[in-house]
C-alpha cells in the first residue's frame, strides 16, 4: 500500500507523519535524550527495489517512515508488486508476482521525486523485457548524471531510447554479463550493475565498485535470494548471473547518516544524545574525528551515546571521500559544530561539487564560513581544476543567532535545523518537508530531546 505509514515504537510515537512546511525552532537549549533509528535510506530503498528480482514473497524489517520508501511503494505497486505491512512495527512485505508495465503516465507521477527509478531498470528488464523511467529528482548538491547508468545497462545489452517525458529500454533477448569499470566509485552505478547482473547470463566483473556498508548489505539481500557474488579488496566486484532467484527475509543495517547527524547535533548544542541503533563498526571513521574534534561518545551494545565533553572544541581538517572515508553525507551537520570550535577547520568536499550551498544560511546565522575552489585538503581532487567552490574554512567559535531559513536539500537542511536549535534566539525554517525524505519520525525526535519548537502545516 503506498504511503503506508509505520510507528516508531522506540519512542511511543503514535500518531502518522504528517506534513510540514515551516517550524520556528527557539534555540539554545542543550538537546538531550535517547532517540532509536530505522534501516537505511539508501539500503531500504534498493532492496525493495531488488524485491522485483525475486519468484517469491520478500520481508523487509526495519522500514523508516520516510517519504523515499512512499515514492518507491509508489512505483512498485504501479508495477504489480503487492506491498503490505508485516506483524512488527516497520517490517514490509513484497510480492512481485504480479509484475506487469505500467502506464507511462502513472510513472510520470513520480517524476523529480527521487532519483531510485533508475534502478529499476535492470529488475524490470528481466521481468518484463521493457523498462520506462521518468525524469529524475533528488537534492540538488552536484552532478550525478544517470549516464553511467545507460552505459552499463547498454554494456548489458539494453536498448536505450531518450523520450521527451523520460528514458525507454527495452531488452529483445536476455541481458549478458560484461566488464565494467568506474572512473569513480559510484554508489548509485554499483547498485544498478549488481540489480542488473545478478539475472543476466554470463559473468559479470565491475573494477573500480562503491564498497560501501549499505552496498554490501545489498549485496547480503541478493546472495540470500540465490545470487553468486564474490568481493575482492581492489575494489572489483564479481557476479555470476543465475536464471531464477527467490523473495528474501532481512532487517536493513542502521542508518549511519542519521546517526551522525544526531551526534553533530548533540556536539553542536553541547547536548547528550543516546542514538538507539548505532553500531561502531560502521561508524569507525566518523568516531575518529568526532573525537579529534574533542566530542565525546560511549559505544554500548544497543547504541551509542555521543554528548559535548564539557570543554572547548578543537579545529579540524577533514576531506570527505567514499568509503571508507568520511563520508560527504557526515560534513554537512558536523559544519555546525565546527563553527564552536577554536581556531581554523577546513572541510575538503571531494564527492559532490555544489555541497556547500547549505552554508549560507550558516553565515546568516554568524557564521565565519570562507569558500574556496583551490583543493584545500591533503591531495588534489577531481573538481581542483573546474572551477567549483568546494573547500570551506571555517573559523572560530562564533556564536549564531536565529534567522529566516529555506531549507535546501536533505542533509544540508538537517544542518539547518542543527543550527537554529543551537543559536540564540528564534529562526523560522521553510521547505521543511525536504527532510522527511530521509529522517523518520524528526519532528517527534526534536520533542523528545527537547528541543522548543512549533510547527506549521
């Protein structure tokens, strides 16, 4: 059922989410409390995606209540799949076996939402030998073009056809298996080569893979439902392409992008946040430098605990990369933190060129915050040369004050919010609802920990 609405029973929220546009956020006050996560936004989405692969019934566990999952229950159930809820809070179950095409207006619908249809091309191919994908969305934070998705599905024996609501394929006889390699690891062309060769003949070999915690929890999903992947430490990832594979049963790995976001809010507000969920081993580069910064954390079993030492912050330099760096998704809330900090940090943006509009805002707020083309980490990278701004200096610690603020994308607006409940005084945040797109439940979290607010529909 699309739009199926799931309760976070960590927390006792009871009542749906529901839609926001502006919130006046009065700021700071310390946040403090225990807050629980769900899956992944960028694993849930893919394994429902990889749902469609599958002869029988899948279960998912651990669904977030983000709108995300809303736009691909959307697209799934216009493709056939029966969606429903499972007898645990957030467990979903799909069943594909009824696939069929669905009416390119329908599709159409969904056009700008997110930027998952793609990868819907591949399972689609094996289904039904035609696949139409709408135009594409998502946060405008720098290029990602689907190019390279085109190009492996071609390389796969797809047959590509541009139209002007969207991109056709079709695949006359079953899609081979061919050697692939990235120029950069990309997640997004990861996922489609695995969603694609696991049911293509042949062998498949990607050199130059994204390696990342949720693609190798994919890659868990797809070997439980039959496939025959193996991963070697250079990056190069080898599938064997089966004729059938069956439904699965799995709960999705935590969401390591929330969890530190709620860590650089606990730092920034010199608060003290329980994030319910959280493991170590996947946060390990994160945990290195929230402690350089001089936050503090304590890893239990269940979660981890990450609160402000009580003592001054310290300047670092950090240079975002793909796993197993720091991630781009991490440097956006920690920013925030960084403006309390003594001395010079630079953050060094090597994964999207255009990240750094969030940080206007910031200096609205008080900020120092200088931006800069030149590569200002430890090496070049690949936008030194092409003119974008993505070194930032920031210098501190400065205090921020409340202001009017447009939230811009996902991560960057979350940053936003970070800000104003750690600033003096009241900022007014618009174009909320760009965060329910990966964060469940941010509005009754925000109550728990304390934070002052109101909302507006």
């Amino acid at each position: 059922m699309s739009g199926m609405i799931y309760q976070q029973e960590a927390t006792g929220l009871s009542s749906p989410r529901r839609h926001v546009d502006r919130m006046r956020i009065n700021g700071g006050k310390a946040l403090s409390g225990r807050i629980e996560l769900k899956g992944a936004k960028n694993l849930v989405t893919k394994a429902m995606v990889a749902s469609l692969l599958g002869d029988g019934v899948s279960v998912l566990r651990d669904v977030p209540d983000i709108s995300d999952v809303e736009v691909v229950s959307g697209l799934l159930e216009l493709h056939g799949v029966s969606i429903t809820a499972g007898t645990e809070p957030g467990e979903m179950i799909l069943d594909p076996s009824r696939v069929e095409l669905a009416h390119m207006a329908e599709i159409n619908a969904y056009a700008g939402d997110s930027r998952i249809p793609i990868l819907f091309c591949g399972p689609l191919l094996h289904r039904l030998g035609e696949a139409f994908i709408p135009d594409l969305g998502g946060c405008r934070i720098g290029s990602r073009p689907i190019d390279f998705h085109l190009d492996a599905l071609r390389n796969f024996g797809a047959r590509v056809e541009k139209l002007p609501e969207g991109i056709r394929m079709t695949a006359p006889e079953r899609l081979h298996g061919a050697k692939i390699e990235l120029k950069y690891p990309s997640v997004g062309t990861t996922e489609q080569v695995l969603l694609t060769a696991v049911r293509a003949e042949g062998t498949t070999e990607l050199k130059g893979a994204a390696i990342e915690p949720e693609i190798m929890d994919l890659i868990a999903i797809l070997q439980k439902m039959g496939a025959i992947i193996s991963v070697d430490t250079d990056r190069v990832i080898r599938i064997e392409g089966v004729d059938r594979l069956s439904g699965y049963s799995h709960r999705a790995l935590f969401d390591r992008n929330e969890a530190a976001s709620w860590a650089a809010a606990a730092l920034a507000t010199e608060g003290d946040i329980f994030v319910g969920g959280a493991l170590q081993k996947d946060m390990t580069t994160f945990l290195n430098v929230y402690r350089k910064v001089g936050g503090a954390f304590d890893i239990a079993d269940d979660g981890i605990r990450f609160y402000h030492p009580g003592h001054a912050l310290k300047s670092v330099v950090i240079e975002t990369d793909v796993h197993p760096g720091f991630m781009t998704d991490w440097q956006q809330p920690l920013v925030v933190a960084l403006t309390r900090a003594e001395g010079i940090s630079i953050v060094h943006e090597t994964v999207y060129e255009n990240r750094f509009g969030f940080t206007d805002a910031l200096v609205k707020m008080g900020a120092q915050i200088q931006l800069y083309r030149e590569c200002l980490g430890g090496h070049p990278c690949r936008f030194g040369q092409r003119n974008f701004q993505h070194s930032a200096v920031i210098s501190g610690p400065t205090e921020l004050h409340g202001a009017d603020v447009v939230v811009p994308d996902l991560r960057g607006g979350f940053s936003h919010f970070v800000a104003a409940l750690a600033a003096e005084g009241t900022s007014n945040i618009s174009n909320v609802g760009i965060i329910s797109r990966g964060y469940e439940h941010f509005i009754g979290k925000l109550d728990q920990l304390g934070a002052d607010f109101d909302v507006t529909a």
